[in-house]
C-alpha cells in the first residue's frame, strides 16, 4: 500500500482527484470526517438535545407531528455519526500509524492504541461491559490521549502555530483526564471491590470544566485571527455565530418561563455543570464560536487548516465527561486531527468540503483545473 | 484489485454507513456502549436493618461519590449548597437498600412555620414501563418517574412526635376554634392527604411524577426508611422490595436500570424546586450470573492479548518495513 502522507512524502500533482488510484485510508479519511462532523452535530442538536426538552413541546398539532420528525432524523443522525465514529477513527488511526512508524514513536503508538479502541469499542456495543471493562477501555483511551498531546509537541504543524497548537491539545487533553479521573477511578474501586470512595473525584470533575473555559480562550487565541492585533478584521461569520449562540445561550438561561434548554444542553450534552459564574461560560461560548468560524474562513484559503475545522466542531459533539465508547471516540479523532494534522490528506479534506459546498463543483473543477487536469462533468 | 476512484470508493462507503444508520434506526439499536458511572447494588453479606443506616453492612457495600448542582432547569431554579452525595445500594433477594450521606452543618427538622424549610433527600428512576429514559427533572409525558422523597420532619414526627401549634408557638393562646374536634376542620386530614397527616408510618413519600408540576402522591406507600444526623453528616436509609407494582420501579437481581438523586438544606432555604440535583447515573443490580471478579480477570486477559498483539504488530511492521 502506498504511503499516505501526500503532503509530506509527494502527492499528484492533483491531489488525487483526477485520476483513478488505489484507494488508501488518508484519501477516504476526510469523507469520514466531514460526515461525521454532519451527522455528529446534527444528532447533538436534534437528538440529545431536542429530544430532553420535549417536556416544554406543546402536545398537540403540528408542533408534535414536527418535533417528533425532528427527533427521528436526530435518531437516525446518531446512528450514522456512531458508526462513521468508528470507521473515521480506524481510516484517521491508520494512516497516522502508516506515517509514524519508527520516525515518530509517540504518534505512532498513540494512533494504534487508537485504532485498537475503535475495534475494542465496537465489540464492546455488542458485548457491554461492567466496571472493569469500563476502567480498562477508559484508562486506555486517556492514555491515547496523551501519547497524542506528546506528539503535538513533537509534531509540526501545517500552519505554524506549533506551541500553541500543542498547549490547546494538551489542556483538552488534561481536561479530559480530569473529568475521566472522576469516572475511571470509580470504576477502578468498583471492580477491586473497595469499599470507600476514591479521592478528589468531584475536585478533578470541576478542574476539567474550568480547562474547558480556559482552552476556549486559548482556541481562540490559535485560530480567531485577532493575533494580527489592529490589523484584525473580524469576518462577518465570525460576529453573527457567536452572536446568535450567546444570544440563544442566555436567552435560553434568562428565558421568562424556565432555563430548561440551556440547563439540558450544558449538563446532558456537553457535560458542563455550570458551577463557575455564567459569564464564564458566555465569553467562552463566544469566543470559541468566533474561533471555529476563523477557522473556517482561513481554511478556504489553505487547505491545509481544514482539518482543524473539524476538529474544533467535534470537541463539542464529544463533550467533557464522555459517557459512551462513541463520545471517546468522537474526542479521540478531533484530538488526533489537531495533534497530527497531516495523518488526513488536506487536499481530500478540502475537496470532499467543497463537494458539499453550494459552489463546491465548480471550485472543485477550478482546482482540477490549475492543476491541469481535465474537468469532467 | 482493480483501481477504484477515492470519490467512487467515498460515497460507497457513506452508502453503506447511511443504509447500516437506517436499519439501526429501524431496530431502535445503538451501536454504543456506555461508559458513564454505575452504581453497583450488591448482594448483601448479613441483615439490613431497617432502623440503622450506620448498621456494619454498609461498610461492605462500595460507594459513589455523585456531584450535585443547583436545580436550573424550571421555576423556581437554585439550590446547589450540598455539593456531592455518597450513595451505597445493597439487595438481599426480597428488597433493595440505598444509604444516602452528605455534609450538612445544621439538622433542620421542621417545616412547621412558613419560615422554616426541613432537610430532605429524594431517589428518583424511570417508572415501570418506561422504554426511553425520562427527563430528570421528574420524567415527561409517555415516560414517567418514580420517586422516593425523605423528609426530615415525617423522620423527627416518627422518632419524637407530631409538632403541633402548642409545640412550635407555646405561648399562642387561642380561646375557642368551632368544630374544631369535627373532620371538617381539617379538611386534608379529611380527605386522607397524606401531606396533613400527623402520624407517618414511614419518613418516606412514594411519588410518581410525569413532568413539572406533575407531582402525585402514589397510592401505595410501599418505600420504608430512617435517617439520622450525626456529627454533622446526614445519612438515610431507603428501602423497598424488589417488586414494584403498578408504576413503581420494579428491581430484579441482573437488572441495569437509571437513579438520580436530590438533596434540600433546609437552613440555606431550599425546598421545592430549590435544591442540589444530580443527573441520571446508571444503576447495576448484583446476580442473575456473572460476577465482578470473573470480569476483572477476563479484562486483564483481553489487555494483556492487546498489548502482547500490538507489540507483535510493531515488531512485525518493522521487519516488513526494512525487508521493503
């Protein structure tokens, strides 16, 4: 099988896109990822969230008949964003694992410890599984995850922002051990069959939230563009996003009835318990926003960041206490895209989004087009 | 194999995902397990009193720590001022335990003035019947809850006697109440509320509940329990047998099913929807086969075959690297 890391070991001149060639993982990865980002944020939207403030749904009419439509497409969008999880992990893992090996042990370690989770996930839907499961495949998923925050600092990055990059996987990273410290050492006591409860769990919960707050700040420190300080010219997308969120966020907590949307959405979908002041999380819903759609926005320009899009857009799928094997596989591919930026072919990411794209066909054309490659129609 | 194009094999593979997504979808099947907290319900070593939750069976049971935070999800929200909830669960066969223990400065046993606000705790499931997991704020339409709600002032009732007017205001005087020795002068007595009673033969509330506002009495008080404050530190005792009848929770050696749970601080004013909430965490009920142990050991074995096949894989990825 052919290498795949085109960026660094020497793609076609069109990146794949014109002429038939073995398929390899990097190549099929980004359509992966992209549908998992899709499905991922749609069943988060339509299913975790839509379907736990039905409680406030009037129960009658056409607002029932669409609600429940809405759920079931939720339903069926968890469905393939589960699955997708498992095949984006193995096609991501593996074509790290195929470009790391014996350059970069870290990362090659860390990408196959990865693939091995995707596979032992999967049984697990089928087989469950009691504390000492839950222990073995969360202490190893945590393990992953460090051995991906080693190789952000080892690692190079496709737009310069090396250290800073590497400091934003790591406190995902360490907020993610927190909030795993919590649940794994239960589960440790529970099947050595200890009788007292373990130390700090409810400490290291709340530190996880507070580097969640603090990463967004630093995401948007990375990616917003307000590094070019007075130069910084802030995208339209960039003040409408994170202004409807915010205003949805404390419209929905200041809302004349009940905060049922806002509540539901932090606690049950992203594990957040809202116990720092709620400006807290305003500014930092704010400025993350503002950073994904910079993050957008400069990956039209370079192709090479697009992967960073999808990975910033799948922290929030995945949440912070990850209470299911998707949600960690989930938080394990965004971590692994922003760790090794290149395991995913960044040409193939941006040419299967701008498939997607209303103009996708005809940019993709004028792609092919620069590279000298015939369009075909 | 003959070349495939990346586009052709991309959107064959997001076919067969779409069609696998639909034919889960169809069989209401997730392909996901859960990794969250469990409480484990063990089968227990000796007899469960059911007037001592400091009897020495607990100390055999494991705990979970489980964080709680202000209610903020309906009118009226806050609460929030106990932190975290320990919580032990035990069955032998006929019924199922929960001890129940937290911190609290002050032991508030009545609710006798409008002022005042008794401590209280609540365990809450999905109801029988319920196939999707209700909202934890007290279930929804189509998916109810059962709930189990001590209260601190039925406990002091049962342990020391009904407070009545002369008790709490000893120096009120009142000359004469007509009909005051009739029914009709205390017409929830009357009327069999069991929220007027003044004599409780258990501190605990059986309720279900299908939504805000929603809150019922059930018609069966069938949950039995104590609590007892000590140095500072609440701890309650619910239990229950196993079989749960009409839409109380039903329990059954093997069963996996969902518990939250709430706590009041009267003296911080909490009460009604003012209180400290916890999510849903699953709950494991010990038997029906299998065993913790024969899990562990088999867990180890998978991981020692995972990292013995790893390394092999990697030795094996080197030799094939250097021979290419």
């Amino acid at each position: 099988m052919q290498t795949t890391l085109r960026l660094r070991a020497g793609a076609p001149p069109d990146g794949g896109l014109s002429r038939p060639a073995r398929v390899d993982a990097a190549a099929l990865a980004p359509y992966a990822l992209w549908l998992l980002l899709g499905a991922g944020v749609t069943e988060l939207l339509l299913f975790r969230t839509l379907s736990r403030v039905g409680v406030h749904v009037p129960k009658h009419g056409a607002v029932l008949g669409v609600y429940d439509a809405l759920v079931q497409v939720g339903s069926f969008a968890f469905n393939v964003s589960t699955l997708t999880a498992y095949l984006a992990a193995g096609l991501l893992a593996y074509s790290a694992y195929r470009s790391a090996t014996g350059r970069q042990p870290l990362a090659a370690a860390g990408a196959l410890l990865v693939l091995t989770l995707a596979g032992v996930s999967l049984l697990l839907s089928f087989a469950g599984g009691g504390p000492a499961t839950r222990f073995a495949f969360g202490s190893a998923a945590v393990v992953a995850m460090l051995l991906l925050a080693g190789q952000a600092w080892r690692g190079r990055s496709p737009s310069g922002e090396g250290p800073l990059r590497a400091a934003i996987v790591t406190l995902a990273v360490l907020a993610y051990a927190a909030a795993q410290y919590h649940t794994l050492a239960n589960h440790a006591y529970g099947a050595l069959g200890i009788v007292s409860a373990p130390p700090g769990t409810r400490t290291a919960l709340e530190a996880g939230e507070l580097l969640v707050l603090l990463n967004a700040g630093a995401v948007f420190w990375a990616w917003s563009g307000v590094r070019a300080g007075r130069r910084w010219r802030p995208g339209a997308l960039q003040v409408i996003m994170p202004a409807l969120l915010v205003l949805t966020f404390l419209g929905g907590y200041f809302g004349r009835q009940d905060s049922s949307t806002t509540a539901i959405l932090s606690l049950w979908t992203l594990g957040l318990t809202l116990y720092l002041p709620l400006p807290l999380y305003t500014l930092a819903l704010g400025l993350y926003a503002c950073a994904w759609a910079g993050c957008l926005s400069r990956a039209r320009r370079d192709p090479a960041t697009m992967g960073d899009v999808i990975a910033l857009g799948l922290l929030p799928v995945a949440g912070l206490t990850l209470d299911t094997t998707y949600q960690v596989l989930v938080a394990l591919v965004a971590l692994l895209l922003l760790a090794a930026p290149h395991a995913a072919d960044a040409r193939e990411v941006n040419a299967a989004y701008l498939i997607h794209h209303p103009q996708g066909r005809l940019r993709v054309h004028q792609l092919r087009a620069d590279a000298g490659a015939p369009a075909r129609r | 194999m003959p070349a495939v194009s990346h586009r052709a094999a991309a959107i064959g593979l997001v076919a067969a995902v779409l069609a696998a997504a639909a034919v889960l979808t169809q069989l209401d099947s997730r392909l996901v397990s859960s990794q969250a907290l469990s409480l484990q319900a063990g089968e227990a070593q000796e007899k469960v009193p059911l007037d001592n939750p400091l009897a020495g069976v607990w100390e055999g049971a494991a705990p979970l720590e489980i964080p709680l935070s202000a209610q903020q999800l309906t009118a009226p929200m806050g609460g929030g001022s106990i932190r975290a909830v320990t919580v032990r669960a035990v069955h032998d066969a006929r019924r199922i335990y929960f001890r129940l223990e937290w911190d609290d400065a002050t032991q508030d046993l009545r609710a006798f003035a409008p002022e005042e606000f008794r401590d209280a705790a609540a365990i809450e499931f999905p109801a029988n019947g319920v196939s999707t997991l209700p909202s934890f704020c007290m279930g929804q339409a189509g998916a109810k809850v059962n709930i189990w709600h001590w209260k601190a002032d039925w406990q002091a009732d049962i342990d020391s006697g009904f407070v009545n007017v002369p008790q709490a205001y000893p120096n009120a005087a009142a000359d004469f109440y007509p009909f005051q020795d009739s029914d009709t002068f205390y017409p929830g007595r009357a009327a069999g509320n069991l929220l007027s009673r003044t004599e409780h033969s258990t501190p605990v509330e059986n309720i279900v509940a299908g939504g805000f506002g929603t809150l019922t009495t059930a018609e069966q008080q069938t949950v039995q329990g104590k609590g007892l404050w000590q140095d500072g530190r609440w701890y309650v005792l619910f239990a229950r047998e196993l079989e749960g009848g009409g839409d109380y929770t039903p329990f059954e050696p093997g069963q996996t099913t969902n518990v939250a749970f709430a706590v009041w601080d009267g003296s911080q004013n909490e009460r009604d929807g003012l209180k400290s909430v916890s999510q849903f965490v699953e709950l494991a009920v010990a038997g029906g086969g299998g065993g913790a142990g024969t899990e562990t050991f088999v867990v180890l074995g998978v991981i020692a075959a995972i990292i013995i096949g790893g390394l092999g894989f990697l030795l094996y990825s080197e030799r094939f690297k250097r021979k290419a």
